[in-house]
C-alpha cells in the first residue's frame, strides 16, 4: 500500500447522492488526481477542505463511483455510532505535498 501527503485544491458535492464528494489532489504530479469519497455528511461546506494537507492511497486501481472516476482512497477514522470524524493528517503542516510514508 503507498500512502503519500496530498493537497485537496477543489472539493464538490456529486449530485443526487448524500454522502460523496469530488476531490481535486495535488500530489506533487501533473495532472491533479481527481478522488471520490463518501465524507460529504460531514462537510457541510466542502470548501472548507480547500487546502487541507491529509494522508490518502494512491496505488489502488481507478475506480468509478457513480460516474465519476476514482484514482485514490482518503485515509479518515470515526464518524461511525456517534464517533467524532477526522481526517488523517501530517503531524508537520510543511511536509511537502506527494510525500510517501515509510
């Protein structure tokens, strides 16, 4: 499994469902990885994630979720049973963008 550092540069609801959201990523790679995932409950406003630095796999085949073609899967804990949600993120805000854990 690579796990590397991206950077969410857009984030859009996908109409007609509740829980998925269009990811833009810039992992340090031209073009950006577009990323769905099923985190739209929790950002009301997913503009708030613009800019979040946080941990995602990027070696898993594309995937196409509802029509939209899937090139990673977020790395996020809880939100189940009442559990608080979060993104996992760097401890160090300046690691750099396409980063790859060990």
């Amino acid at each position: 499994m690579e796990i590397r550092v991206g950077r969410i540069l857009t984030a859009d609801r996908i109409p007609d469902t509740d829980k998925l959201l269009k990811l833009s990523v810039d992992f340090g790679e031209a073009p950006p990885r577009q990323i769905v995932s099923g985190i739209a409950e929790y950002y009301p406003d997913p503009a708030a994630l613009i800019g979040t630095k946080c941990l995602f796999v990027t070696n898993l085949e594309p995937r196409t979720i509802r029509g939209h073609e899937s090139n990673g899967m977020l790395f996020a804990m809880g939100g189940k049973e009442g559990m608080p949600f979060s993104l996992i993120v760097p401890q160090n805000p300046n690691i750099p963008t396409g980063t790859a854990g060990n």
